[in-house]
C-alpha cells in the first residue's frame, strides 16, 4: 500500500462523503463512540471501506486511523476489499452445518471463482461464510444479497449461481 | 398517540383499551424472518388485497406476529375465532383459504398439521405434540399480537408490571422480587439476576446503565431474535423496570448487525413507548427518567461477553476485560451497569404481576422458571421450544421435536453452541437445569439444541465449533489465541488422516490449560466441543488417529442397476459408469454430500 493512496481521497465519490460528514455531524457526542455506527453508514454508503476512507473517518471523528483500521478489522461485518454484485453469503450457523453446508460452501467458491476475500474475477459474484442466520427451519440456507433460498443441495448451487450470472450479463 | 400522564391514566387507558374491537375475523400470519423468506410478506399482501376485493378490510384484520415457534411447518397462519393453524402454507393456497374459510366458513383440511406418526389431524395448537409440553411466558406474546402496534401489547397486560412496579413497590422491593424468584441469567451463565441489580443499586453515583444483551452470536440460537421480533415491548418493559430498581436512567440495546427485521420492531417499539410518555422524563408522571437507544454490533461473537460488549457499545474493539471489577460495580463509561440477556428482561415484566412465588412454581429448585430452547438439526419439529427447567432430553426431543424425522437414531444432542458439549443417549433422561448440565459436562448456553443423527461426524462437529470459536477469537490472551488455533491444527491433521494416537492426549491437555488460564468466557468454554465429545466419542478420533476412518460414499456391487442416477446427481462428478452397468465412485474425489445416496432408487449406495 502506497501512503500517497491513504492520504488522497480524491478517488472517493465527493457527493457521498458529504452525506458521510453530514451524517457524522449529526452524531451524538463523544464522537469517537459512534465509530462503529459510522462505519455502518460508510460502508452502506461505499460499498466498502478502502484505507482513505478510514483516514478520513479518524479525521472527523477526532481518533487515530490505527483506531479506525483496528474496529474494521476486528468486526467480522466491515470489508476492506471491494465486493461483487452479488454477495453470496452460506450460513455456517451449526443447524445448516449438520445438514452439509460446508459443502455447499465449497460448491460456490467453485462455481462462483471467487474465493475467502476475494471477489471473482468479473467482478460479479462475493462469496462469504456467514453465522447463523436464524434460519434454522430451512437449513441448509444461503443468501443472495438479501434473497434468501432455504434447503439448497448440492445439485442446487449450480442452478443458484447461474440465475444470478445471467441477471448480470443482462444489465 | 399522546402522552400518559399517570399511573392511574394508565391504568384507566388499559381497561378501556379493545384494539381491532370491530374486527370478526383475525388472521395471524408469522412475519418471523425464516416465514419472511418463505414469502409470508406476499402472502400478507394478497390477504390484504383479497378482503380489499371483497369489502371485508372493516371486519377481517391480517396481522403480521412474531414467530409461532414452529418454524419447521412455516409459513404458518392462524385464525381467530377458534385457533384453526394452517401449516406451510405457500402463495398459491392464499386463494383456497380466502373463499373457504374466510367466505364459506369452511376448514381447509388439506392445510392443517398432521401428526407424522399417528397421521392425526390437528385444528389448534392445543392438540399439537409440538405445543403440548411447552409452558410458554418469554414468548407468551410471540404470535398473539402485532409487534409493531403498543396497543396490542398493553390490552394483553402489557406494561401492567410497571404500573404496578411504580405505584406499588419501592426500587428495593422490585429487586426482591425478582431475588426471591430466582430468576437466573438466561444468556448462558446463570447468574441471578436479583443480585446484579442489587450490587447496581448499592452503588451510589449519579449515572447508572442498563443494557439489554441482544447480541445472540451462538450458531444454531434464535430464541432472543424471536422475542426481539415478536414481542419487543416485553424486553422494553423488563428494562425500565431493572432501571426503575437500580435508579438508572439509560438504557441500549445491543443487537446483531444480521438481525434487520428484529432492529427495525424495537426501534418502532421504543418509539411508540416515548410518545405514551413510558420512555423519557417523567415515566407516567413519575418522577423516574429513563431512556433506551439501540446500539448495532458489527459481528464479533466475543461481543456477547459483557465487558466486551461495553467495550464495543464505546466504539472500540471488543476486547474483553478482567472481572472483577464487575459490570454492576464498573461497567459503561466506568458506572454501574446491569447488562441482561433478552430473555430473562422478557421474564421480569411476569414475574412482577404475578409474583415470585408463581415463577418459583415453574421449574426446579435452584432453576426456577422456563428456558427457552432453539431445536434444529436432525429432528422432525424444528423451532423455538419454552418448557419450564427440569424437562428431559428425550421429553424436549421426542415428545416436542417428534424424533428423527426419519425415525432413525439418534445419536447425540449437542447443547450451549461452541461453549457447550455434547450429551449422550445415557444422559436424555436428565432434568435439564443449570446445575445438571454442568454435572455431565455441558452448560445451558443460550439455548442452542441440536440433535444429531449417526450420520454426524463427531470428530468434524468438534472441529467445526473450535472453527468458529479460534476464529472469534479477540486475541488478547494467549491461551485462547493461540491455544485454540493449536487445538485447530491439530484437529485437521486428524481430519486429514495424518495425525496419531498422540493427538488425543495433546488436544485433551491442552484444551484443559486453555480453559483454566483463558481471560473470559469464550476461551474458558472453547475447548468444551471437543473435550466433551472426545470423552464421549472417543472411539471416532481413535479411527482418525489410526488412520482407519472411511470418509468417501461406495457402491455395493451386488444391489447396483446401472441405473446412472447416483451419477447424475453427483455435484463433483466422481462417479463413473455406463447404463446398466455397475457404477463405481472415485472415493478420492467424493467430498461425501450424501446426494447419490438419496438418488439411488435401490438403496445400492453404502454411507461412510
């Protein structure tokens, strides 16, 4: 990571950093205890959560940017690398485990190229292990940004991830 | 909506109070997030649109409730008058139960629940196996009222507790109640919560907090979720209440970041509480001032920890710290702080209407009351099961959850997530309460049970909870962050059939140390997964130690039809074989899913 890229924010969209100050503003005090709340809201806003940004955060909310990058990195919600149209997210919760959702998971890092933190190549697909969604009663589940599909099989992934390839070359 | 401006307004208001008076039929549609994503929203709407069509809107009400429990035969309707519950229902059933039983008055059979083993057909739930053990006080309200409207919860004695509370009891005679009671922590720990009130109340500084812990990371729990959705007012008015015996005047909400739905009816709970003046200054013209934000986690399970939890409701990382000093001394920004699970908040507002010695009944002696327990895994009847403490394994399993839904054994149930153990057949006649699970090497948790069949991989279960916990790992303490990612490696290495006798002795010992020497909870209970089943199971990593488990699915050649079906439907293609011809799998490539083995029409196909 070059330092030149952390310092310019000349690459982040002007309009949503006004609505991100704005909001930040609009904060109750001490400012410093909303960052998690900020870092929902930047990361709704951006998509996710580059190192300029997190700078920028630590600027206005008066903290160090090593505070900022320790928050993201230690919660399991705030991504750092850029996602894909689509997020894939398997439920790992131990319901949908017992019912072979490990496989399935496997399943779509193949069908998908994606891999652990990485989006696929195209730019379409992201693919997280998420925790227990709450679903249970339909295990084993995923979801598709916020579409979720209950008892998937194996033989189902295939026909999941293909849905979602053909929304994209659609549009 | 407008403002009450004491308790016998109040009181008054409630009396009067007949929300959807004019209303002949009601129709309750679960609007739990697991119905939510079998399309029980489009189904609302079609409802909707169908009584619009017909000019009904003024006597037939569609309410959107919180979960039924019974979420393995969701979407679930059910209709008042009577308690007619119709089970998995789906879009295309709306139209037939519109005109039969709404128009007709006629029951739709086909919809109703029948019992899979004695094929009987239930109309209510009072003749449900599902419903019949279950004693229900958390989730009294789950399905009988509208979350997102007050006035359905106060018409069902909904903040009757803290009128009564405020106008009756001293802050000192709350806390005794609820001492007297028994009431123990329902977050997994047990402790009393009458004393983690008093120690709040004792302590005498200008600012004290209370803070309800929604954050419900254990996989496999949905309990609290449940209440969060279906009731949210209970655990408003358990927190006033906790505040109004501790003196504190502000309150959060921790809650997941997943958890959208559950968010969304607090904060409009909350909201409705304020402008009837239960939230605020001056609390039905008291002189008490109380008030609730919601804060949202991010996704660490550490944070369900409570001095983690503070931490992160700071802004911080969450990062547990040592205790004592405990949070009812030292908590929120260092002042006294009474963090309380969901459930145990949605039992106060109970115990004070009806009083400790009734909570006292329920139960058992040092466990006093229900538990609410989340059923999954290999079982016929999966959902949300409140019984009172004491209940068995088996009644729990067989008599609620209607056993395997295959009838086949089963093999072990696994209790309290990735703190928890597993337990036995020997043990499904135990009374489940706090003390006993301990005995045999378990702990309640937060309410997780799953049940798993023979199928399940013991050696794999435990990897997977120590997974998650290594993973959830905050990392301060050395025992916990590297202690489990040793325990880790050391269980893939058996997985992988290249450890040795050796490694049994060593994940024993060193899960021993991890426990004792870890700063918190998570890492004192991470090691219980695989100590438990390793003294339960230990023949299944002895056949990984020794090299001789058998992972891969196989064809018996003597039952093979050539049929190609098994081959069809194998999602790593590893099964070759022409038609009519015996099939055989390259068991190198088999990643064992199980789906040749539903496929096969012969039964040819022979598990692991």
């Amino acid at each position: 990571m070059n330092i030149q890229d952390v310092l310019d924010t000349s690459s982040l969209d002007s309009n949503k950093l006004l609505e991100l100050d704005s909001f930040i503003d609009q904060c109750e005090n001490p400012k410093h205890e909303q960052l998690i709340h900020v870092l929902h809201k930047a990361q709704h806003l951006f998509g996710y959560l580059p190192p300029n940004l997190q700078r920028h955060i630590a600027l206005k909310l008066n903290c160090s940017s090593a505070q900022v990058n320790g928050v993201v990195t230690f919660y399991s919600f705030f991504n750092e690398n850029k996602m894909g149209e689509f997020t894939i997210s398997v439920c790992m919760g131990t319901a949908c485990f017992v019912k072979g959702s490990d496989k399935v998971l496997d399943l779509v890092y193949k069908e998908t190229g994606a891999e652990k933190d990485v989006m696929s190549e195209d730019g379409v697909f992201s693919v997280k292990d998420v925790r227990c969604i709450g679903a249970c009663g339909l295990a084993p589940v995923l979801s598709v940004n916020e579409k979720v599909f209950g008892h998937v099989e194996a033989k189902n992934v295939k026909s999941i991830v293909d849905i979602y390839r053909k929304n994209h070359v659609k549009n | 909506m407008s403002r009450i401006k004491s308790i016998d307004s109040f009181n008054t208001f409630q009396t009067l109070l007949k929300p959807r008076e004019d209303v002949r039929i009601k129709l309750f549609m679960c609007a739990g997030t697991s119905c939510l994503s079998s399309e029980a929203d489009i189904m609302i709407q079609m409802f909707q649109k169908l009584c619009d069509e017909h000019e009904l809107s003024h006597q037939c009400a569609i309410i959107k409730t919180g979960c039924f429990g019974f979420c393995g035969q969701g979407p679930i309707l059910r209709i008042e008058p009577g308690d007619y519950h119709y089970v998995q229902v789906k879009v295309e059933d709306v139209d037939e139960i519109f005109n039969e039983h709404i128009l007709n008055k006629r029951i739709v059979k086909r919809l109703l629940y029948r019992n899979p083993h004695s094929d009987e057909i239930s109309i209510d739930a009072s003749s449900m196996d599902f419903y019949q053990k279950q004693h229900r006080i958390a989730l009294k309200n789950c399905g009988h009222i509208d979350p997102e409207i007050i006035d359905e919860y106060i018409a069902n004695g909904g903040y009757t507790a803290l009128s009564k509370a405020l106008s009756e009891m001293t802050p000192f005679e709350v806390i005794t109640c609820i001492n007297e009671s028994g009431l123990r922590g329902r977050g997994g720990g047990g402790f009393s919560t009458g004393v983690k009130w008093e120690v709040a109340y004792l302590e005498e500084t200008n600012e004290k907090f209370i803070i309800c812990n929604a954050d419900e990371g254990d996989p496999g729990a949905f309990m609290d979720r449940a209440i969060c959705e279906g009731d949210p007012h209970s655990i408003i008015e358990g927190m006033i209440i906790a505040a109004y015996a501790t003196k504190a005047t502000r309150g959060f909400i921790y809650i997941r970041a997943e958890y959208a739905l559950a968010t969304h009816r607090l904060q409009i709970a909350i909201e409705q509480a304020r402008a009837y003046g239960l939230l605020g200054t001056n609390i039905l013209g008291t002189l008490m001032s109380f008030d609730i934000s919601i804060k949202i986690g991010a996704g660490a399970f550490v944070c369900g920890e409570e001095t983690a939890l503070i931490r992160s409701i700071e802004g911080g990382r969450g990062e547990p710290k040592n205790k004592p000093p405990y949070p009812s001394v030292s908590g929120y920004h260092r002042k006294p702080t009474v963090v309380n699970n969901v459930e145990t908040l949605a039992n106060v507002p109970n115990i004070i209407v009806k009083g400790s010695a009734w909570f006292r009944d329920i139960g058992t002696s040092t466990s006093p009351g229900t538990k609410v327990f989340a059923l999954a895994g290999h079982v016929r009847n999966i959902g949300l099961v409140e019984v009172p403490m004491g209940t068995t394994f088996r009644e729990i399993v067989y008599d609620i959850g209607g056993g395997h839904p295959k009838d086949r054994k089963i093999k072990a149930i696994q209790i309290g997530g990735p703190s928890g153990g597993v337990i036995t057949e020997k043990y499904f006649d135990t009374p489940i309460d706090y003390e006993s699970l301990k005995a045999i090497g378990a702990m309640m948790g937060s309410g997780g049970m799953i049940v798993m069949d023979e199928d399940s991989d013991m050696v794999e279960v435990a990897k997977f909870y120590l997974d998650f916990t290594q993973d959830e790992s905050c990392g301060q303490c050395t025992p916990c962050r590297i202690g489990t990612k040793r325990m880790l490696e050391i269980l893939e290495r058996l997985t992988s059939m290249q450890g040795s006798i050796e490694d049994l002795e060593s994940l024993r010992s060193l899960g021993e140390i991890i426990k004792w020497s870890s700063l918190c909870g998570l890492g004192q209970t991470a090691p219980n997964p695989v100590l438990s089943t390793l003294t339960h199971f230990r023949e299944e990593y002895e056949a990984y130690a020794y090299r001789t488990k058998k992972k891969a699915y196989s064809i018996d050649p003597a039952k093979c039809i050539g049929c190609t079906k098994c081959a069809r439907s194998c999602p790593v293609t590893c099964i070759e074989g022409k038609v009519k011809q015996l099939h055989v799998i390259d068991e190198s490539l088999c990643i064992a899913c199980g789906a040749c083995f539903s496929a096969c029409p012969v039964n040819a196909i022979i598990r692991p």
